[in-house]
C-alpha cells in the first residue's frame, strides 16, 4: 500500500519552517501532497493564487511532491485523495496541545487516518506565518524567514 | 448550608463533554445551575433559545439541574442565585492555566466562591464546542461528539 | 449518601498550601480524612509520627477533619474508608499534568471515585513540602511556609 | 555605555503587573521608557490619549522613567531610541512561549537587542489588561488591579 | 531504501500505551526493531530477560518486528543496526519538551536520523510503565494497562 | 548602587547554554559571579576541583566575571557577598515553571533580590548538563555542546 502524505495548511506565506519538515519528510513516503485548505471566513494576506505560486515555486523538481487546495474537512480531502498520513511539525508544548486535539478529533471522524509529527528544527521553534505577515505589515526584512530564492513579489 | 453551584458556559452546543461533568458532579452539591452566559459581542453558532432547547433536552428529569441564562459578571450572577461554587472540568494543561486565571480573579472579586474543577473524560479531552461547530460548518457528522439522543435540527 | 473525601499525602511537613486547600474544601464535604500514605521506600525527612503530629495539631478541633495513615493503593483505602471522593490542590500546569494521570489511572481501578480539585491560593503556588524541607536543611526560617502557630520541634 | 530598556505594551489600560515589573526593573537600568504601541488594526478600550495619561500619572516623579509611543517593529523602535534591553514580564506557561517566540524573533531581526524578563508578582499572576477591560464593561469595580491612586475616569 | 525504525524505551514492563503506537506504525515503516536499552546504574522490576519475553509474546508473529537490545548511546545503535527513524509516542505536554530535548540532541549527535512521532490513544495518556510498577507492587490488578493476553508471570 | 548578580549552578560541566547566558548578560551587570553551590548530597561527575577549572578556563581574562563556590541557601549567599541579582536562563516552559517556584521562594526568604531571565539561544534549547553527562558516559563526542577550547581532561 502506498504512503501518501497530506501536509495542510494556510501557507500564508510558506516558511522554512514548513519547507523543513516537508524536505525531512519526503523520504518517508511515497507522496506527499502540499495542500492549501480554503477558509472563506479567513482573511488572509496572500491571495490563494499567490500563495499556490509560493508553494510550486519552492517544490519545483521534487517529483514526490504535489501542490493542492482543498475545501471542508481535512479527513474528507484525505479520503478523497487517499491520503493515510497527515504530516505536521512540531514546535513548542502549545503547539502540540493544538495539534493532538486536531489529531484526536481527525482519528475519531476517520479511524484509518494517522497524524505524523516531526520535530520543527530549533532555529524555527519561533517562527510561523503570523510572524511574518506582522514584519511584512511593518515594512520589515522577512527574507530570512522564508524559503531561500523564494520572492514574495514585494520588493524582497 | 445548601451547596449551589453554578456551570457556567456557551454551550455552542452542549457537547459530551459538559454532560459527563455535569452527570458527574450531581453527587457532590445540592442543586446545579447550569447558566448560558450572554454576549452580545459574541457571534454564536446556535441561538440562545436553540441552546437553551439543547439543555433542557439533555437534563430533562434531573431535579438537581436546573437551566438558566445570565447577562453581566458571573460572580454577580452567583451572589444573585445563591451559589457558593462555580464547577469547571479540566482537559488539558492550557486549559488550566485559562481556568486558573479565572478562577483566580473571580475569588478576588467574591472571595466567598470556590471554583471546584473535574477531570475530563479522557476520551473527551480533545473535544470542544468550536470543533463541533467546525465539523458543523463543512457539512460532517457530530453525533458522536454531543449527548446521546440530542438532534441539533440540523438533520443528525 | 455521605459526601467523604480523602486528601492523601506525605505532608513531610504539612504546608500553609495544604492547609489552606483543606481548610477552604470543609464546606463541601461531610468529612474529610487527611492521610499519610506509609512509603517504606522513601526516605522521610519528619518521622510518621512527627507528620501525625503537625496534622493533629493544626486541625484540631475541627470535627469534620480526621487525621489518619494508609498503606497501599489510594483506591483500596477510598473502598476501605468509604471514601468516595479525593481532595488535591492545583498549583502549576506540571501539577496538572501529574495530578491528572493519577486521578485517571485511579478511576480506571475504582470508577466509583471522584477527584476533586481547588486552586491553590496564588501566594503558595510556588511552595511545596521539598522547598520546606530544603530550607530546613540549609538552617533557614520556615515560619512563613507552615500552618501559623506549628512548632516543627527544631526551634522554629 | 547606557543602559536603556522599553517596556513595550498596549496598556488598555495599564495593571498593577506592569507597574510592578517596571518599577523593580528601575534599579537595574539607568532609563525605563515605558511605550504604547499604536495598532491601528486592533480596537481598543481607552484611546491612545487616556492610556499615555495613565502611564504619565502612574509615573510621575520618577526621572528613570520616561513615557512614550510608537508605530511599527518594536526593535526598530529600540534602535531609533538607542534602547539595547526589551523588559517584559513573565507570569505563566502560556506567558513563557509567547513570549520565547517575540524575543528570539527580535533576536534574529535585530542581533544587538537582549530580552529582560522578571517574574510577575504571585498576586498578578492572573492579571492582565484584558481582564480588567472585562470587568469594567459588565460594570464591576477594578480598583484592586490597577495603580492605587490611578482614576481610569470611569467612576472608580 | 528501506524505512528501518528503531522503538526504544525500558518495558519495565510493556504497556498497551507501547503496543498501540508500536502496531499503528507498522504500515509507515519497512521495519521496526522494538529495542531494550540496558541500563546497568537502573534498577529495574523485571528482569532483561522477562522482559524481552514479554515483548517476544505480544509482537509475535508480526513479520515486520524485530526484538533486541542494546547499550550505549540510541544514536550509535542506530547507525549499527542501520535504522534511520526513531519511533516515539506522545502523550502530554510534559513528554513533548522531554522527548523534544532527547529528538534535537540525537539530531545534532547524528544529523541522519528523523524521530517521527505518532500520538498516544487518549484512552491511554495517563498510563506508563511506572504506574504499572506502582500497582504491582502495592497488589492491585494491572491486567488493563497491558497487553491483552500478556501474563506477567505474577498470578495475573 | 553596584549591580551584583550571581549565576549560581552544579557546572556538572559547564555548557555552551550557561556560557552563553552569561556572556550576554555581562554589559547589564558591574561584576557577575559564577558561583558553584556545594552539595554533599548529590554526586557528581566531575570534582568540584575541575568544575571550577572548567569555570576559571572558559571566563579567564573577562574582569567583570568572578568564579566561587558557596553551600547554604542560595539567598544566604547573596546576602554574603553583596548580591542583589540572580541570573537564569530560560529554556522550556518546564524550566520556567521550576524556575518560577525558585524565584518566588527566593524573594520571599530575602525580598531585596530580583531574579533576572534571559532566553537561552535556540540552538541551545535542547541542551543540559545532564545531557552532556550522559554522553560522555557512553563514549560519545561532546565537544558541540561545551565551550569552544574547552578540554574535559577525558580527551576530547
């Protein structure tokens, strides 16, 4: 049996946090799709367009690797794709409290489905996109923050 | 002297959750309150009379609840209906330190009220009215989430 | 049916945070067995009957309060005593950590039993009876951390 | 070389917590400037001009302690006002991690810039502007938590 | 290349939290070699060999599963053994910053190595291997913390 | 008023985590003593002897920096030599809740001294003495976790 991966998010933008632990996750599966969930009620900074652009743009080449968007639950689009993984990156003892409610509740609506964490690298533990949402709201240099090459379109 | 204590909440819906502390706690005092707090400021998923439905449905026949609604400080509400104790289940570590500070200023505002905390179910632990409303939102099922035999009217 | 609680511990020695949880849960309870649990394992720094003592001395008086020692599984003393509830205090989220797989682990044994936990008063939430000892090691004044007016027989 | 600290915040309104952390910081800097971030997005509950009054009658008097605001990134703030030190308080767990991340994000923004914690005084513990903004619109009375002597104009 | 996981722990003795993540994760890896670190300076319930039957008995049969110990450094046995994952369950948030530091200091000793995490059942979050010990050696019944059919050798 | 902190510690040894802790918080204070507290009690790896030469080694040539030893209370000590600080670093929010408990008993037994927290580095988070202990017990590399030049006398 396959073990495809889905990675969720809003990516907005991408890290290199979350480029991390997808790059340390691929030799474990055999896919892992890098998919963006569709929030109507959230407003976000990047369009999805842009955003889709961010993603194909740092995962270029790596043919274990697809870009996707998905709408409702996160076990729905697993199902839908047949996904059996959902890969995530662990950070700080918040974090986790957060992501085993979401795990729990995942395996509870989708027994089949098994939430993988890994260890975010400790130079990341502070960083995620809200961090770099505020330091581009204030004109500030996020380049360090996110994926090497990668160009937000705003003049970094 | 009577052992009146309130469960204050949102209820947005009632979830297994609150039932099994509550069901739990009935031993332990008198009567219990079971108070939906009002908040304008708040955009609630169900009604107020749709919840006020919901836990009547659920603590139909129990002499020692008794269901209400409140406007304003819940230590005021306590001083009004006579209640020495406000009851509060505990599920995880974040949730404590949320409870603690509540708790805490409460008895500095009333220093005649004890909060007094249950453990989760464990199987409850990741469960919460917003992941409810969640699953709700993208059109999944619930049931196993809310108390045995509740129809939210929402065709579950 | 009678509402009695235990609150076990090693109270090596009693705190001014015990007392103050016990003293604060009185009203709640029909009575409450304060209980040292006999540890042949662990080196004590007060001998059994020093504790016994302290307790004595610091609720007496109180006609809901008994004084008495354990051994065994918490639980087989709750059936034994006909103890239906046990009495903590929550200081820290590492306490409620612990506490909380204790008392989980403790109805897996014995369904039928309640834990039941206050807030530690904030003024106490970083004293415990290892602080108290350590002082008391090192030669310094312990008035402050133990229940006012307690000689610990060592000229304090 | 001088030794100046900001003590960044909203101060909506100002607490007896961060009266507390500033004022037993002062020994240890030669210059505290207490400063209000202007966030346009966020609402508030006193205006900017209420909660510079605040601060300046809080500490009035004291020649270490200079009052101030700002727009954009706290570290390019420190760098325009020659600041090398961030003071912040520390009260919880949750304080902790949120905190962690501010600061090493700072770090990596601007290298130069040391984060200063101290710890919150155990009755504040769960105090904070939020809170006493809570009690003020359900009409309670917050005189216990805010500078003795300080009229929020309210009343009180 | 094959997905080799090593899952190292004392199984003092084995608990159905072990046999749980142990099984889920079968279908993620190619191999999973379920090791006992020797510990000379540990005094430990059962003995080595005890314990190796115990985990012999409840993996019997499962192809994908090796027994084994080892001493030393994890690290060093993992590069012998030429596994390349280290499999860990999580059940709280005190875990998470234990296992976190043991995750990121095998990472700096051995850059090649990934600890991927899966989350323990909720049903079992409470439960380790010392709490079994506890209850054995005060006599009480451990027969639902282990692994079905596991006879620990004690009348149970 | 002179600016005195002590960095009090076991130094069992001393890691690339203290190190840099210390020479960070060196503009903040006039002298800084690092100060190993003696413990009878509890057996250590490396002598008291080394210890303090492992100190003396890595701070030789800093003037502000003084290397001591002291038994008794940690405040005791303070009070002998003057000083009105306590240097910590902060790590996890596990170090926090144990450091929290320190420095609130500490301010009680002498409430002239303040506690003073910086964050340890990212990269260090992971990283103890107890760790370092730990690899040289078995053999391995340990000279990425203790300050750069330094020798153990074990032959790395």
């Amino acid at each position: 049996m396959e073990r495809i991966a889905i990675f969720p998010g809003s990516f907005d933008p991408i890290t290199c946090g979350h480029e991390d632990i997808i790059n340390r996750a691929v030799p474990l599966f055999d896919k892992i799709i890098v998919s963006i969930g569709r929030n109507e009620d959230k407003k976000n900074y990047f369009t999805i367009d842009q955003r889709l652009g961010f993603l194909k743009t740092v995962f270029a080449g790596n043919i274990k690797i697809e870009i996707d968007t998905y709408e409702g639950l996160t076990v729905d689009y697993c199902r839908k794709v047949g996904a059996n993984y959902i890969l995530r990156g662990l950070r700080t003892s918040a974090d986790f409290e957060f992501e085993r409610s979401i795990g729990q509740v995942n395996k509870k609506l989708y027994p089949e489905i098994e939430t993988i964490f890994l260890l975010t690298h400790p130079e990341y533990t502070s960083l995620n996109s809200s961090v770099v949402r505020d330091i581009l709201r204030h004109g500030g240099n996020v380049s360090q923050f996110i994926p090497e090459g990668l160009s937000l379109g705003l003049g970094f």
